[in-house]
C-alpha cells in the first residue's frame, strides 16, 4: 500500500516535469536553418553509406531531397518554412519499406543529428513530430 | 535439467532460421524479468523480449541475481520472440535461504501475444496478454508454510508506451499490467494457502526515464497477494539500465520485496545481465 502510493507520487513528479514548457520554438532551440541543413547533409551522408537503404535513393534527384527534407524538419520544427513538396504517401508509396528499414533510416538520422551535436533531447522532440509519417509508409 | 536442454533446442532452432532480430530501435526491446518474460525487472511489459521486427525473430538469455539478507535469487533463462507477434520463455530459479540453509528451484514457462499497436508509435499504448505456467521442484516448504499447490498459472494483460521527449525532453516509458495468480512469492512458496486460495488481481506498474540512448533509470511496483497469512508485502524497486548496443544490457536496482516467509525487511541489490544471442 505505502509502497503503491510511493510509485504514484514518483510517477505524478514526472507528469509535472512533462508539463513545464519552453516558450521558444523547437526550430530556435536547434539553431535555426544553418543547424536543420547540417543536420540533412549529414543524413545524406549516412544514407550513401548505409547498403540497405542507399538502394532506395538511386534513382533520386539528391538536391531535391536535400532541400524538401529541409524544408519539411523546419515545419515540423515550427520554423518559418512551407513544405512545398509532395505527400509522404505519394513520395514512399511503392517502396515496401519495412518496419526493420523504417527504424534503420530513424537510426541513420539519429547518428546524423549525433554528428551535428544536437542534444539528446531536442533530437526526442523532433522526432516525436516525424513519428506519424511511419503510417502513411510502412508496407506500402 | 530440463530447463538447459530447452535452452538448447530453442538455440537451435532459431540458429536455424534466416532472419536475425535487430530492426527495432534501441532500447526499445526492454528487458527480462526474473520471471523469464520481457518487461523490466519484477514486471511483465506488452513490449517482448527481441530486438525482432514483424519480419524477424530473436532469441534472448539473461542471468539476474537478487541478493538479500536472508535469501538469495539466482534466475537464468532465455526467450525467443517471433515476428514481434508472440514471445516464449524459459526460467530457472534457485531461491537460496542463506540464513536457514537450503534452496528452492522452480522452472517458469512463460507466452506472451503482441495484441494490438507499437511502443513508440502507435496512439495507443502496446497491449499484450501473457501467461506464466510454474512449476515448483522443492515443495517442502511450500507445504509447511500450508500452500495449496506446486503448480500454478499466472496470467496477465500489460500495456506499454513510449512519449518521446515529454519529460524535459527526455523519453518517457511507462507501463500498467494487471495479473491474475495464485502464487506466493512468485510460486517459490507454492501457489493458495489458508487465507486465500483463489485467482487474485494484481496490479503492477513501471515508470522510466531514458537520459540517453544507452541509460535508463526508473522504479517498478508489483503488488502481491497473502494466501498464506505471513504477511507478505509489495515489491518496489528502483533500477538503472545500461544498454550498450541491441546486443547486451546491464541493470542494477535496489529492491525493497518487503517480508519473505514471514522474515521481514528483505531488501538488496538486484544485478541482471541480458543479451541478445540472434
Ligand atoms: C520519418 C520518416 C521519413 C520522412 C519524414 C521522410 C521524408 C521525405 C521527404 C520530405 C522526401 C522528399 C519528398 C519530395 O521530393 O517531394 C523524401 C523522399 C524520399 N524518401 Fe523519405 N522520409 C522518411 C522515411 C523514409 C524511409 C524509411 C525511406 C526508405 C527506406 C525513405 C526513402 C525516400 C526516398 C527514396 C525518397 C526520394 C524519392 C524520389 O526519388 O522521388 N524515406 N522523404
């Protein structure tokens, strides 16, 4: 019973700390555009290096990718940017990718963001605004 | 015995197959409880036991010890986890009664069924149901202490889910299960007894914090029913985890399991060592 009421307590602390929040956009605290290109040309870099998911990109116009990929980070960033190219759907429909390749190009991004010393916690909320792209592309 | 060559005939099998498990994030795979089945340590979690996706599977083995002032638990077991769909589990456990002399071995067959969604990335929270069927070899003192049985069932519904980024920024993992059972002190100390020989609900629950991709820190609490009239109490632990690569994880918790057969004030350090083998 005490013991119970322990583990709420503990529990209701974290639920407090998740409340506080920063008034500053993710995309200021990351360092604006010059940190979001950094952190997309490492990602390319990773993806030319990585035999499973290179495959992918072959036919790919890479400064293409560069620049919408960009663009859509700084959306979901809340950055003064406007995603101008086309839907997740459209983009990745075709490419049967799984789930195990879905989390290796999460992991790939991961090292890129490692790379340009972005902290460990703005990379969780960044990613956390990428998540429901997953739906609209595994297995499809 | 029995419980080694199992082991091996899961090795084999799954060394026979194409597919090794390492599709789904770090971490995210969690680790064995001294039960067999994944989860944290004393908790069973809907997560299972590999780092296998819905294209893969893994196998999983794990050694944990929990050193208290009266006794001592030593757990060796492994799993297979397939297609991140159903998990099977084997575990040994020798109880040792340092203070009294002697030791309690049970085996713990366990499965568990991935129902419905993903730790990180489905709305709702992943939902497993699971079963543990135990089967105690040292009966003496489960018949002193007048425990009803030597074999039992537990069966448990778990549900786990992954915030990235709510706690400060930092990925919040918590999880809810509900058990039904019958057992006294995990079944070490048989299943029913003279207050109570009748399925229980027992709610257990974890919270962790991940501070990087490679450590976490959190608490656990298991409530635990008193079939057998000695006072036995909840468990609470607080634990941090090392998980250097999707090959190995180390963790470390203090343990507070309360009073034992009716010896109180057990707490200790619990030390667990899990790999993935495939
Ligand atoms: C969080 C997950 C992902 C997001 C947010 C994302 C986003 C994007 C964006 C914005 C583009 C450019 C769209 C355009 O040119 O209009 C793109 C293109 C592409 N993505 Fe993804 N992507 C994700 C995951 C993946 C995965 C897992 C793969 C493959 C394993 C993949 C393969 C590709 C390829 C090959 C292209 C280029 C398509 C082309 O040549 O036209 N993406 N992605």
């Amino acid at each position: 019973m005490v013991k119970g009421l322990l583990f709420i307590a503990v529990c209701g602390l974290l639920f407090v700390t998740g409340c506080v929040s920063r008034s500053e956009t993710l995309y200021v605290q990351l360092g604006g555009q010059a940190k979001i290109d950094e952190v997309v040309k490492n990602f390319v870099r990773e993806i030319e290096f990585n035999n499973e998911i290179l495959p992918f990109f072959a036919d790919t116009n890479i400064d293409r990718f560069t620049e919408k990929f960009a663009q859509q980070l700084c959306v979901f960033a809340d950055g003064p940017c406007d995603y101008t190219g086309d839907s997740m759907e459209q983009v990745h429909g075709g490419m049967h990718i799984t789930e195990a390749q879905f989390n290796l190009t999460v992991d790939l991004f991961i090292t890129a963001m490692d790379k340009a010393n972005v902290p460990h916690r703005l990379q969780n909320q960044l990613i956390s605004r990428m998540t429901f792209t997953r739906k609209q592309m595994l297995y499809k | 015995m029995r419980c080694i060559k199992l082991v091996g005939i899961i090795l084999l099998f799954v060394s026979s197959m194409a597919v090794a498990g390492d599709g789904k994030l770090i971490g995210t795979a969690g680790l064995n409880t001294i039960e067999g089945s994944g989860g944290g340590g004393i908790v069973p979690w809907a997560t299972l036991s590999g780092y296998d996706t819905r294209d893969q599977i893994s196998a999983s083995a794990f050694i944990t010890q929990v050193s208290l002032p009266d006794y001592r638990l030593n757990v060796i077991g492994a799993n297979i986890s397939l297609f991140d769909r159903a998990e099977f589990s084997v575990a040994r456990q020798v109880f040792g009664l340092t203070s009294l002399g002697g030791e309690i071995t049970q085996s713990i067959y366990g499965a568990k069924v991935r129902l419905y969604g993903d730790v990180i990335y489905s709305d709702w929270p992943q939902i497993s149901i699971g079963l543990q069927y135990k089967d105690l070899e040292d009966t003496a003192v489960a018949q002193l202490l007048g425990s009803d049985d030597t074999k039992g069932t537990d069966f448990y519904v778990a549900a786990t889910k992954v915030h990235l980024g709510v706690v400060a920024g930092y990925n919040l993992v918590w999880n809810v299960s509900g058990r039904l059972t019958k057992a006294n002190q995990l079944g070490l100390l048989g299943f029913g007894g003279a207050t109570n020989d009748d399925y229980e609900l027992m709610l257990e629950a974890s919270a962790g914090v991940l501070f990087s991709r490679h450590f976490a820190a959190g608490m656990e609490y298991r409530q635990k029913p008193d079939n057998l009239g000695v006072g036995e109490d909840d468990w609470i632990d607080v634990f941090i985890t090392y998980i250097p690569s999707k090959r190995v994880n180390f963790t470390m918790a203090w343990a507070d399991l309360g009073s034992i057969a009716g010896v109180p004030a057990q707490k200790g350090l619990y030390l667990s060592v899990g790999g993935q083998l495939w």
